[in-house]
C-alpha cells in the first residue's frame, strides 16, 4: 500500500484528497496547510498538521499549493531522497528541491470546491527522473483512474497554455455573452444548447473544422453591426478573435 501524504489546502488538493480516502491501496496518513481551517474537513479521516515539521514518513509527498511556493515547500520538507511530486501545470519538475527525488502528478482538470468533480475521465501527467519513481506515480495513477501519460516539463508547460485557452478564456467568453444577456433581459438558458453542441462537436470533428459563424464566412457586414453594437473593451475582444478567425482561413476583414 502506497502511504501518501498531501501538502495544501486549495482546490486541487481538496479533490484529489477526497479521492484518494476513496481508493483502496492508497493510505492517506497526513495532510499539511499552514491554516488547518482549510483541512478541517478531513480531520475525522487521517492526522492534518500546520507545522511542517511534523510531517510523517510516507512513500510520496505531493505538493498541491500556489505555484509561487513550491519550490519552498520542497525545501522545507524535512525529509532527504523522498519522492516529492507537484500537482502544477506549469512548474517545471526541476523547481522541486535537490534534497529529495523530483516528480509530477498533475490531473488535467478545472477545480472548484463547490462542484463535485468525476475523476474517471481526468487526465493524469506524470513525470519522474527515473524508472522506479514513474512506476511508482504510475500505480498511483491506476487507483485514481487509470487514465494516466508520459508528459514531461516542456510538453506540461505548452499543454497549460493551451488548457488556458480552452478552459480559461472560453470561460471568460461564456461570461461576456452572459452579460451581454443580462443586460437585454435574456436568459443565458437559450445559450446553453449552442455551448453544449459547439463542446460536442470536437468529440468528431477539428476545431478549424467545426468552426462556423460571421468571422468564417467573412460576412463582413454582420461583424460592422456587431462591432458598433458593443462597448469599446469588448469590441476589442471581438475584432481580435474575428481577426484570428479569419487569419486562419485566409481571408481579411
């Protein structure tokens, strides 16, 4: 049985607690934050400490924390050649202090503590510096989900960037066009099916090969009353992303 021990309190490290208290061959014997507000929640299922100090002894470390502070938290763990692990998409593995062996194990996956998350289908990359602490993350991996790849520092660090975009900003985006509704007295609701259908779409098709509207056409007419019916920020947005479109296809507003 792998003994695991979670350092953080935040978004990630609440979600993959929980399921890692769910497995079977994993033993969760410690968690660490320095505000024990934040793991309350988990007292009555294994020790939590804010004193890093105490940690225990266990086969893995993960550092689950602001991507600022991982390197010193590495630091301070008070352990020597343990396999030590980050949860970040953009960190490189070599942040991780020299005294101890270096890994990552980063789910794929937006976050939030209010809204359940199904591990079964999350995207797990692993890196290690070598053989015996991959297999080790890759067992770890197998009792998440078993969804599990070879992803090393630079291929994470340009895979972030690109979840940025397809998460981050299309969020973003979501949140602009809710605005837009609210603001004419139209519910975001008859948004949803065009949102639902537009995610579906790339399950079959490209993205350039799904993509449709004023921009793709290059009905320039559409996007001038488009253009002139928004606010200065977001017409902005709009000319950028109408611009990318049609930079992509080849044509010119």
């Amino acid at each position: 049985m792998l003994k695991v021990i979670i350092l953080g309190g935040g978004n990630v490290a609440f979600h993959l607690t929980n399921k890692l208290l769910q497995t079977g061959n994993i033993q969760v014997v410690q968690i660490y934050n320095r505000s024990l507000e934040s793991i309350n929640c988990f007292s009555s299922k294994t020790k939590i400490t804010n004193n890093i100090n105490n940690l225990l002894d266990a086969d893995i470390y993960i550092i689950s924390i602001s991507d600022d502070f991982i390197e010193s938290i590495s630091e301070n763990i008070p352990f020597k050649n343990k396999l030590v692990v980050h949860t970040s998409g953009s960190v490189s593995i070599k942040e991780i202090s020299n005294r101890n062996r270096k890994g990552v194990f980063y789910p794929l996956q937006t976050f939030s503590k209010e809204r359940k998350v199904d591990f079964s289908n999350i995207p797990l990359c692993i890196e290690a510096e070598n053989n015996e602490d991959l297999n080790t993350l890759k067992k770890l991996a197998i009792e998440v989900n078993n969804n599990c790849f070879e992803v090393n520092s630079n291929q994470r660090k340009n895979l972030h960037i690109a979840a940025v975009f397809v998460n981050n900003f299309v969020n973003h985006l979501y949140h602009i066009g809710h605005s837009l509704c609210e603001e004419n007295n139209v519910s975001f609701d008859v948004l949803k099916p065009l949102i639902l259908e537009t995610a579906s779409k790339i399950n079959t098709l490209k993205p350039n090969e799904a993509q449709t509207g004023p921009a793709r056409r290059n009905d320039k007419n559409t996007i001038e009353k488009h253009v002139t019916l928004l606010p200065e920020n977001l017409q902005e947005i709009y000319t950028l992303l109408t611009k990318s479109i049609q930079d992509t296809y080849g044509k010119k507003l």
